[in-house]
C-alpha cells in the first residue's frame, strides 16, 4: 500500500442499553449503569424504553456522536 495510510480511530464506540429522556436529553443507560448522552439523534416519543444499540465516535466524558442506531429485537 504505497503512499496509502490507514487510520482507525480510538474514539469509536457501540454502546447497547435502555433509550431513556434524561434531563441532559436522550441517553443510552446500559446494564452496568452508564449513561452515554446521545448527539446528532433525536427520537421520537415512541423510541424511549427500549433495549437500543448504537454505534459513533465518542466526543465527550459520557457523550456519543450518533452514526446509526437500531433497535434490539426481543
């Protein structure tokens, strides 16, 4: 691969848990207690309560830039 680099970025995290509305906005709460506030996505009513896993790069503390987010079949 001449002249050609790759990179993979460090940040990149998927994160599965509960869809919940908490005062800081929509969060993924996992099975250990995490939260991880969601940026870049915004649900409808009907989303919250579910078990959801979502993929993006992680750009703060506790914060996640959404790149796709899916529902966990029951």
């Amino acid at each position: 691969m001449d002249g050609i680099r790759s990179t993979m970025n460090t940040n990149r995290k998927r994160i599965s848990g509960r869809l919940e509305h908490l005062p800081r906005g929509a969060a993924i709460v996992t099975d250990a207690g995490d939260h991880w506030v969601l940026e870049g996505y915004e649900p409808s009513n009907d989303d919250f309560g579910f078990e959801v896993t979502a993929e993006g790069v992680v750009v703060g503390f506790d914060r996640l830039r959404v790149e796709w987010l899916g529902q966990v079949p029951a």
